[in-house]
C-alpha cells in the first residue's frame, strides 16, 4: 500500500475527528471493573516480513485469582505499513475481527498500545475505545510522547506524564529492575482511573496479567502449538 502525503493528512484530520468523541470521563469505578480483556497483536512470520497479523483477546475474572473466561483469536490480511503514531491502522482491523468473535462482556479493555499519550489523542486503545464505544485503556512499553520523571525502582512507583502542559497519563514501575510501562486512557475512563486499573490488573509481572496472557498466548498460536478454536485455553 502507497502511503503519501496526501493520505497522512487525511489520517490525522481522521485521527482529530475520532479524538473529538472521546470521554475521559469515568463509565464505572474501577471497583466496577471487575472483567478485564487483554489485547495484543503480532504478524505470523515477524521475521519474514509477513503481512498476516493475528490479534489475541484474553477475558480474565480480575476477582477470582485472573481466571481465564474466554480467549479469542483472529487473522487478517495487512496492507497498511508500520508508521508511528498510525498504529491503529494497521493493527485495528483484525483486533475487531476478534472483538467481534467475543461471547463474553468484559468491563474493560487493555490494549498493547497507548490510549491518549499520542500526539494527536488517537493511539490504537483510543481509537479501539471509540470505534466501540468501550472503556479502554492503553499500556505501551516505550515512550512516544510526553515529559515526566522517571519513578523510583520500586514495584508500583509511578509519575504523570505531561503534553503541553496536561496530565494524560503516567509512567509506571511495574516491577522491581524493570523498564517501566506508559499507560493512558483509551476511551470512558480517566487518566487517574486508567493509573489505577492498570495496578488492579497486576499479577507480578512488568505487564498487566490480561495482556501478558494475551502476548503469550499469541506467541503459542502463531507458532501452532495452541488451537484458536478452544473457548478457553487454561
């Protein structure tokens, strides 16, 4: 797919009209959300370039112990290319695909991505939160944008993080020694209720236990050692 010019600005006006029907507003208390989904998205060949991306969706009961209520899978042809900030174009399409496939009704999304924290408000959880019209919440792994002070190397430390001058999210040291996570909201929750969702759905590990399972289960099916067929996979 040729991406010029032309097209980037028609994303971004896209991007600005998506951002305008944003809510940063609380749908549910955290104390709500009791069902949490996990997202996440790789290609089947990674190293080969492959153009098939698969998308995992893993549904967790966050009050007893994260057990697993349902995991689906989805494949799709991918012809946009990788452009930061454009994510969700590329990855979006086949997240829905497995949205689509869903029995269950989580309270919640957490999307491999970043919600708010994007130069133009629209990261693939917002987008995802408002193409849908659920409460999202995005957790990426590297800065795109955005100035704060690194936290303390404790477990559960974190900042703001700052875009001209307003708090859209914060950096968070999940664990102990490890490189800390970026997380913001999506769509229907606020940036302090993201902060604090993201720590309800920690199981000891860098990543929130929905998309952790998500990314592993991912790895497990690509690799054809998982069936997508199973409702549920342990």
């Amino acid at each position: 797919m040729e991406v010029n010019n032309q097209l980037i600005k028609k994303l971004e006006e896209e991007q600005l009209s998506l951002a305008s029907k944003l809510s940063l507003k609380d749908r549910k208390s955290v104390d709500q959300i009791n069902t949490v989904a996990g997202i996440d998205v790789t290609f089947k060949d990674i190293w080969k370039n492959d153009t098939t991306a698969i998308a995992s969706i893993v549904v967790m009961d966050l009050r007893d112990n994260f057990r697993v209520l349902e995991t689906v899978f989805a494949e799709r042809e991918v012809k946009f290319p990788y452009i930061p900030t454009f994510l969700a174009y590329r990855e979006l399409p086949v997240i829905l695909d497995a949205y689509e496939k869903l029995k269950t009704k989580p309270d919640a999304f957490i999307v491999d991505g970043m919600g708010i924290l994007h130069p133009r408000k629209m990261g693939i959880a917002s987008h995802f939160g408002v193409i849908t019209d659920e409460i999202s919440i995005g957790c990426g792994k590297s800065r795109l944008i955005g100035r704060y002070k690194q936290p303390p190397n404790e477990e559960g430390a974190y900042n703001p993080v700052y875009v001209d001058g307003e708090k859209r999210g914060y950096i968070v040291r999940t664990r102990k020694n490890a490189n800390p996570v970026f997380v913001s909201p999506g769509n229907n929750i606020s940036v302090d209720s993201s902060l604090k969702l993201l720590l309800k759905s920690l199981k000891g590990y860098k990543l929130p236990e929905p998309t952790r399972l998500a990314h592993t289960l991912l790895q497990k099916y690509r690799k054809g050692e998982i069936d997508g067929r199973q409702k549920t996979l342990l």
